[in-house]
C-alpha cells in the first residue's frame, strides 16, 4: 500500500513537472508580450497624458523593452516576423523611435522599409487627442533620435 501512495505521488509529480515544462516552452516572452503591447498602440505620446495624467502603456513597454533588447530583434518583428502587418502606425512609431536611440542604421534601414510616411496618426498631447501627420512624428524622431528614451 505505501508502495502505491509512493508511486502514485512520484507520477503524479512528474506528470506536474513535464506540464510546466510544455508550458513554459510554449509561453511569450517578456520581449514578446513588450513588442504586442506597442504593436496595439491606438494612439503615440510621450509623458504624462490623458486625464488622470499616466504614462501610456506603450511608452512603458517601449521603454522596458528597450532595456531588455536588442534593435535587431525590434527590426526583426517589426519588419520580418509574422506579426508585421498586425503591428499600428502608432506602434511602428513606438519602435521607430526605440530604433533611433538605439542604433542609427538599423532605425534608417527599418525606415526606408516601413513606407509609413504621409499617413495620419493619432497624437495624444496633455489631454487632447489630435490626428498629426507621420511626416511630423517622423522628423522629429530623426532630428532628435528619440532623446525621450535615453
């Protein structure tokens, strides 16, 4: 009998460990949960917006994954991977923007490849919400190379 508890215990602990294996290697990154939440952006803006005044989420996860990351995996999902086309203007500016502060040809690469310009986005500014041409975010990103972010 105490075999059998011995046993069914002993299964049942490796049947727990084998399921969080699966689980955790099937599970999104950091990286990958960062990079969603900008490509859902529905608006850019930068610092204290929106009434109460908060951070947006795409700011925030803009800047942690800038710390966690690398620009050629940015690149990666913005241009290549299979959720390039699922990904906002206003989230390609998010990433346009961490490219700029963080390597000066990949962000010139990705911006020749992106063809966003021309477009309209939405700009959340203090508590005002405006629609502002990309052609006006981008030349700000490429004079000032995204300094918010450093």
């Amino acid at each position: 009998m105490q075999k059998l508890k011995i046993l069914r215990w002993f299964a049942s602990f490796i049947f727990a460990g084998a399921s969080l294996a699966c689980h955790s290697a099937s599970s999104p990154t950091e990286v990958d949960l960062l990079m969603n939440k900008i490509a859902t952006a529905t608006y850019y803006s930068w610092g204290m917006v929106g009434t109460p005044a908060k951070i947006s989420d795409a700011e925030n996860a803009t800047r942690r994954l800038r710390q966690i990351t690398d620009a050629d995996q940015i690149y990666h999902y913005l241009l290549k991977s299979s959720h390039k086309d699922k990904v906002s203007i206003e989230g390609k500016l998010y990433m346009v923007c961490a490219l700029a502060s963080m390597d000066i040809k990949i962000f010139s690469r990705a911006l020749s490849q992106l063809n966003i310009n021309d477009k309209e986005i939405s700009v959340l500014k203090g508590d005002i919400l405006s629609k502002v041409s990309t052609n006006k975010i981008l030349n700000q990103i490429q004079r000032d190379r995204c300094e918010i972010l450093k």
